[in-house]
C-alpha cells in the first residue's frame, strides 16, 4: 500500500517535530496539525486536511472527542499520538485472541455494560474460541490488574491508546477506518506465478483461444468504445453528477430508494437508458415490466414469458430443470399450446429433438431466435407506444441536494443498513408469483378467432394462484 | 494394592496439575506485564530503565515457560501411558491449551518489542529525538514491582541464564512447533470452566470503577487550558 511507505520512511522522523513543539503537552490540536502539514509539505489547506485524516484513518493519530469519527477537524478538537506498539506500518497481524481480551478487559471494567456491536462480538468470539476462553479471560484479568500499577494520568493514556487502536481495527458500525480493507486473499495477485508444467499449459490454452477469436478492425471497435462513452458519460454516477445526491458521499440514501428495482415511478435518467437498447430494457426490473405491459396491450406477451422461462431455466437450480422444461414445452412449444410461440421449422426441429434429453441451455436457439424477433420487431414499436410515453411522462428527475457540513456529520450519524438480500430475494419472489398469478390468456381467445375454421386447442389451464 | 496405588498416583498428578496452574496464572501476570512495558517502546516514556526492566521480565517468562513445557509433557504423557481418568485427561488438556494460548500470545508481542528496538535504538543520547511524544511520561515502576513479585515453584530452582532477544524469538518459535508436533491434543474438544460474561461481575473492590468518567474528565479539563473560548463543544458519549 503505497501510502503507507511514505509514512514508513518520512512519517517517523518528521511526526517527533510537532512532538518537539508540544513537548510539555499531552496532546495537540486539530487545526496545529493542519497548519504543521501545510509548512512542512508545502500543501493547501484542503490537502492536509485530507492527509491528516488518513492519519488519522490510519491509527497514527487519534482525536479523544468524538472518538469514533476517524477524521481531522481543524479547530480546537484535541488530538494524541498513537504510541508505536499500535502503529499499523509493521502490518502485523490484528488477532481476533487480542481482541477478546479487549473485549473482556473492557467487560471487567464496565461491569457487562458494552455496545452493541461489542456484545456481538464477545458472543461470536466466545463461541468460535471456546478453547482458550479461560486463558483470555485471565490474560483479562491480569492485565487489568497491571495496568492499575501505572499512575493515573498514564493509565487513562493507554487506555485511550488501546481503545483507539481498536476502533481502528475492529470499527464500530458508522466509522470509516483506513483498515477496513475486507478479507485477506488466499494468493497475492502481485507475486510471481511458479513456472510449473501447469502454468505454460494454461498460457497455451490461453493463446488458443485468442488465435481462434473472431476478429474485428480496430476503427471498428474503437468506433463501439467511443459510441458507448458518449451514450454512458451523462450517466455515470463517477463522471457526473448522481441525482439527487451520490449516497456514498453525502450518505444519503435517496438515490437508491428512488432506483429501487421495482419502484412504481422511475427516474428520467433510468428511462432514458431503457431507449439506449433492448438488452438495458430487460436487463431493468422496471422496465421488463414496462415492457410486459406494451406487449399485453399488443397481445404477444407470450414471446415475453417464453424468454423469461428461457432464463428461468437457464439459473435456475438444477433439480427441477426438468420439470420446467417440459411446462415450458407444454405451454410454449407443442403443437396447439396455449401460448404458442412462432419460431421458424429448424429452431423448432432442434429444440424438440433436444429437450429429449434436457440440460440447462437446451431452449438456447429458441431463446435467441424469439429474443431477436423481440428486439427487431417490438421494440422499435414500444418506444413509440402510448405505454412507455406514459412512463416517459411520469418519470421524475429529483432536485440536487445542497448539504452543509453540519447536515453532511448528521446524515453520518444515520447510516443504517441497506434491506438485507434476503428480504431483497423475498420481494423478488413475490413480485414473481404475483405475475404467475396473472397469465393473460386474452391472445388465446384472439388466436382462436383468428383460426376459425381449424380444430379448437384443448382447454388451457386455468392460471395458478 | 493396585486401588491405592492408583489413588497415590491420581493425588501426585493432582498435585503436579495445580502447579502448573500456579505456573500458569505467573506466565499470565509476567506476559501482562511485558505487553504494559512493550507499550510504552518508542514513546517518551521509553528509556533504559524500561529497557532494563523488560528484559528481565523477559527472563523470568523465559524460565517461566521452559518449566512449564517440560512439565506439563510430563503430565500429559503420564496420561498417556498408565490409564487415566478421563477428567485428569482433561484437565491436562485444557493447562496444554492455556499454555500453547499463552505462549502464542508473548511470542506476538515479543516481535513487536524486536521491531520497535530496532526502530527506536537509542544508543545515543540524539536518539531520544525519535521518540514520539503519547502523552505518557513515566510510571512503569509500579509494573516492575508486580513483575518482581511473581513466583514460581522452579524460578528460583532453576537457574538458567536468559536468552536475548532474537534467540528467544527463535527459541519460543522452535519451542511452539515441537509442542504442537509432539503431543496430538484436539484444541477444539477442551471447553471453558466459566461461561460468558461472567467477569464482568466479580471485583467488588475495584475504587476504580469510573475509568471512562475519568477520560472524559481529564479531556474536559485539557480542552479548558487549552482553549480559551468556550467553542461548541459536545464530547459524545466516551466509550
């Protein structure tokens, strides 16, 4: 990580400096640090101020109020140096042993009064080292009781030291700390690969394939990349501005309330995408149902519906692969099926022969063909339907958010958790059934007049509740 | 005859298991005091007095864990060969865990207390410029004569000399490995004595209750002398 190379190499010798000035002192000063920074590395204000929260961020140093914000103020808000056993430059190794003897130290000292995220972690931790509870407990215990032997001043020293390491290490939900970096790789992505009999077999595969690429001019595909970034560039939430605000710097989370995928009025930016191509259509929750309603209108939702069984079958879980096959080929393929899909005589003739003996991509060539015909045929006459200009018309664009940085620390303050994916799944399957519920067997009666004279189909089923 | 011999041999093992346990909670003591002097490395409580004092700190775990090793391959071995009660099995596993625990622990703390030596040597007196400035200005007296006062039945027995630094690294580690490799102890089967949380009820004479009180006093007071005006404060909640 290069940012902390610098501090390895520079950090030490020039941190002690302010150490010199404020030599009598137990601590130091929010806005002296940003003023040190901006002498010493001939920096404007706004730059050490983002530098001195990486600092902080960091664990090099810790402010004592407000101790769970790991960020710089330039007031008068009080800051220490972090002694160097807790220094995050050698990398060692933050155990989850050191931590339950924090947690139990702290337990002993607060008499079973911890935070919440504390209490989880204690549990947890309880659980999974079971082992050697005992030993953390004592290990508590008797560094509780060493630590009493230092005079007071010190005592509370480190116990702010220690605390502070950990909310470094371990935050509590709702601070941003520097060492938040996610789980540890099995492999490094950076060290050299060992040159094994397996290795150059993998590069021969590798250059196998690219030879048998298809290949296209560099105008062209270049051509593709620029059309793509014009098309996209008003629409990327890092190029441009997020409507109404971007929640990962404001933490405010309209943007994704108003984006959530099956909200009943959509925002203009998302309807625009709809138009950009088919596959931005049925890719969107929202707009697939958008969708769905133009081709009920047009009575030829079933190319819809086979596409979706198509998918369906595709992801779907491998034990009951079999039995949605055949409900597909029952409802879409078979000769006088309900809803009955106009494929050409090859597709049909190889997608009967397969589903003989049915596997996950058996309905591929259908699929593609109907997806196609969708794409060239209903699409185009979609966009210039009454349906998608109704939505057109009821899309809303939100106003920008203006916040102060007494709005901005409020709204830090509230973060919560997003719906857990569960739930999200649950919404998902809902919303699925409901439209099971409602198969629309309207282009059945109409086929039927349409065929007149011809035998009439067998009864279709009634639609499942 | 071969009742009361057994019961000769269940009282010397029960005997050698409380020893160790004594030996045990010094090694605790010992390594807790160490982690309070490897704290303070590098910071403007560091000093040669600090130095001098974890060394010997040092030594006293040193013996400490040497005794304990040996012992406690004893007991679990003498497990092994006569047939034992399935507690004392026990019991001897769970002193093996807590022992392997501990020294796991010391050695990660005796690699910090290496790497902030070497960083932070000071051979000279322009060397003290180096250290950084905690807020913490002496005290580990008070840790020292906790150390001094730790006893072990074979501290004083065995006298052996102490290892520096890097030998005892490499000693401990050397130490770890063998241990792990020679004696087949399923870590996941011992179980602890007490449940959970329940050191936060003991101590009814700890004055010192009121810790965070005292952290919150002692910014309130800083921030007075510090700054003049009475800016807006509000100092949260502390811990």
């Amino acid at each position: 990580m290069t940012i902390r190379n610098p501090l390895r190499d520079h950090g030490q010798r020039y941190r002690p400096r302010i150490a010199c000035l404020k030599k009598l002192q137990r601590h130091t000063v929010g806005e002296d640090i940003i003023t040190w920074l901006v002498d010493r590395f001939q920096m404007d204000t706004q730059e050490a101020r983002s530098f001195g929260s990486m600092l902080v961020a960091l664990g090099y140093i810790y402010p004592l109020q407000d101790h769970k914000r790991l960020v710089i103020k330039p007031d008068a808000s009080l800051y220490r140096f972090q002694t160097p056993y807790f220094w995050p430059t050698q990398q060692w190794p933050v155990e989850d042993t050191d931590y339950a003897i924090y947690l139990a130290k702290r337990n002993i000292r607060k008499k079973g009064i911890l935070e919440l995220h504390e209490q989880e972690h204690y549990n947890r931790l309880h659980k999974w080292m079971n082992h050697k509870w005992d030993f953390i407990v004592m290990q508590a215990k008797e560094q509780y009781r060493a630590a009493k032997e230092r005079k007071k001043p010190d005592r509370v020293v480190f116990d702010c030291q220690e605390r502070a390491y950990w909310v470094v290490h371990r935050p509590p939900p709702g601070t941003v700390s520097a060492m938040d970096y996610g789980l540890d790789r099995l492999i490094d992505p950076n060290a050299d690969e060992a040159k094994t009999p397996d290795f150059y077999a993998r590069i021969m595969i590798f250059t196998q394939q690219s030879i048998m690429r298809p290949r296209v001019k560099s105008s062209v595909s270049i051509g593709a990349l620029v059309k793509y970034c014009a098309t996209y560039n008003s629409h990327d939430p890092f190029l441009s501005k997020c409507l109404p605000s971007n929640p990962w710097l404001t933490d405010d989370v309209t943007y994704w309330t108003l984006n959530m995928p099956y909200v009943e009025i959509p925002t203009k930016m998302r309807v625009e995408r709809w138009t950009f191509s088919f596959a931005e259509l049925l890719s969107d929750p929202r707009g697939r149902n958008d969708f769905r309603l133009f081709l009920k209108k047009e009575f030829s939702g079933e190319n819809l519906a086979f596409w979706e069984g198509c998918e369906d079958l595709k992801w779907g879980e491998a034990a009951t692969m079999r039995e949605k096959a055949e409900h597909i080929y029952k409802t879409f393929l078979a000769r006088g099926a309900p809803r009955w899909i106009n494929i050409d005589g090859k597709t049909m003739e190889i997608t009967v022969k397969g589903l003989k003996h049915p596997h996950r991509y058996v309905l591929d060539a259908a699929q593609t063909h109907i997806y196609m015909l969708m794409k060239k045929d209903s699409y185009g006459r979609y966009q210039k339907s009454p349906v998608f200009k109704e939505t057109v018309k009821k899309a809303i664009c939100p106003e920008e958010h203006h916040f102060t940085d007494a709005q901005l620390e409020q709204n830090s303050k509230k973060r919560r958790p997003s719906l857990s994916p569960i739930i999200l799944r649950q919404m998902e399957q809902e919303q699925r059934a409901k439209m099971a519920a409602n198969v629309d067997i309207t282009q059945v009666m109409s086929k039927l007049s349409k065929q007149g004279k011809e035998a009439p189909p067998p009864p279709c089923p009634p639609p499942k509740k | 005859m071969s009742r009361w011999r057994r019961s000769v041999d269940e009282m010397g093992v029960r005997r050698q298991q409380d020893e160790c346990e004594r030996a045990q909670s010094a090694l605790s003591r010992t390594t807790s005091c160490f982690q309070q002097l490897v704290a303070s490395l590098g910071s403007s409580a560091d000093g040669s007095f600090l130095r001098d004092e974890m060394d010997e700190t040092r030594g006293l775990a040193h013996r400490l864990c040497c005794g304990l090793s040996k012992r406690l391959v004893r007991l679990l071995s003498h497990c092994d060969s006569d047939p034992p009660g399935v507690e004392d099995r026990q019991v001897s596993e769970r002193l093996w865990v807590l022992f392997l625990s501990a020294v796991e622990n010391f050695l990660s703390d005796l690699h910090k207390a290496c790497d902030l030596i070497g960083r932070f040597p000071l051979r000279q007196r322009n060397d003290r410029r180096s250290l950084v400035n905690t807020g913490c200005t002496d005290g580990v007296v008070g840790v020292a004569a906790r150390v001094a006062l730790v006893q072990a039945p074979w501290v004083t027995l065995e006298e052996q000399p102490s290892p520096d630094l890097t030998n005892h690294i490499a000693g401990l580690e050397a130490l770890l490995t063998e241990l792990q490799l020679r004696v087949p102890v399923a870590f996941w089967e011992v179980e602890a004595t007490q449940p959970a949380w329940v050191e936060g009820h003991g101590d009814p004479d700890d004055p010192d209750v009121t810790l965070e009180e005292l952290m919150e006093v002692e910014v309130v007071s800083n921030k007075m002398a510090a700054c003049c005006q009475p800016a807006c404060c509000v100092l949260g909640r502390v811990g």
